[in-house]
C-alpha cells in the first residue's frame, strides 16, 4: 500500500482517493471532521469509530445523557477512593454494586409491571364502558321501535274501528 499524501485526501470524507469513485463508502458518508463541519463540533460527547469514514458512534448522546455518564463516573471514582485495600479487596467493591443494581432491577421490573396491570385494567373498563354504552344504544333503539310499532298498530287499529263504524252507519235518506 503506498502513502497518500495529506494534499491529496478529500477533505469532506478524509478519505484517500479510491478507485472505485463515487461508489465507494468513504464518498457517500462525510467522515466525522469537527473542523470542517459545525455539526461535528457540536457534538458533548463524541467517539469517533476507527474505521473508516469516521463517525461518531455517540451521536445521540445529549447534556442529560452526558451528566448521568459523568456522575456514574464520578460515584464509581469516589467507591474506588473509599476503599481500604489492606481491609477490602477490590471483589467487595463490586459486590456491593452488583447488590444495588440487582435490588434497581427488581423494582424497575415491579414499577413496570405495577403499570401494565394499571393500563390493562383501564382498557378493561373502557371496553366495559364501551360495551355499556352499545346495549344502551341497542336497548333505546329497540324501545324506540316498539314505541314506533304500537303506534303504527293503535292508528291501523283506528283507522280499521273508522272504517266499520262508516260502513255501519245508516245511509241518509236522499232529500225529496
């Protein structure tokens, strides 16, 4: 492999010149260069992949993310401190840590699913409210009908008691 002089690397990828042109990886991802890219400057906490193109592989890492990783480093470095090592051997250190985040693990499992039975029973009776509300529905529209039908049968009834009474009534004797 012989050496790429530094003018003649592509300044966007920092890439050496290939001979696969534009197929090639390094000229469609732009490698991760904070002098030439504001974006790359941004970035709080940037590890930059050593394969190439360069990328950083903690892209989304952001100031919350940044400040829990530094105060996890800084209580790891504060155990490591506390500890004699004439008294405690380094396996108690991570004893003790393994305990806490056992005893983390199990109270985020139960809060999890404290919160899916909670979710579970509030489907539940949406559903029952749901189907509550349906039979409601069924039950009115169904009195509705019946409403509807003994009125239609009272005026067939009528008109029907009208027609019989008309047909019995005595013809008026023509005038003379």
């Amino acid at each position: 492999m012989s050496a790429v002089s530094h003018s003649r690397m592509n300044l966007v990828t920092g890439a050496p010149p290939s001979s696969a042109g534009d197929e090639s990886v390094a000229s469609r991802y732009a490698a991760w260069n904070p002098r030439l890219n504001p974006r790359d400057r941004a970035h709080l906490a940037p590890i930059v992949t050593p394969a190439h193109p360069t990328m950083n592989s903690s892209y989304n890492v952001g100031a919350p993310q940044l400040r829990a990783i530094q105060d996890e480093l800084k209580r790891g470095v504060e155990a490591t401190r506390r500890r004699n090592p004439d008294t405690a051997p380094l396996v108690e250190l991570w004893r003790g840590a393994e305990e806490e985040l056992a005893t983390q693990h199990e109270e985020q499992a139960a809060q999890r699913v404290a919160e899916e039975q909670a979710a579970a029973e509030e489907r539940r009776a949406a559903k029952e409210a749901k189907r509550g509300e349906a039979k409601e529905q069924r039950e009115a529209s169904t009195a509705d009908m019946q409403k509807a039908g003994q009125q239609a049968r009272a005026q067939a009834h009528q008109e029907r008691d009208e027609a019989q009474h008309a047909a019995n009534a005595p013809m008026p004797s023509p005038a003379a």
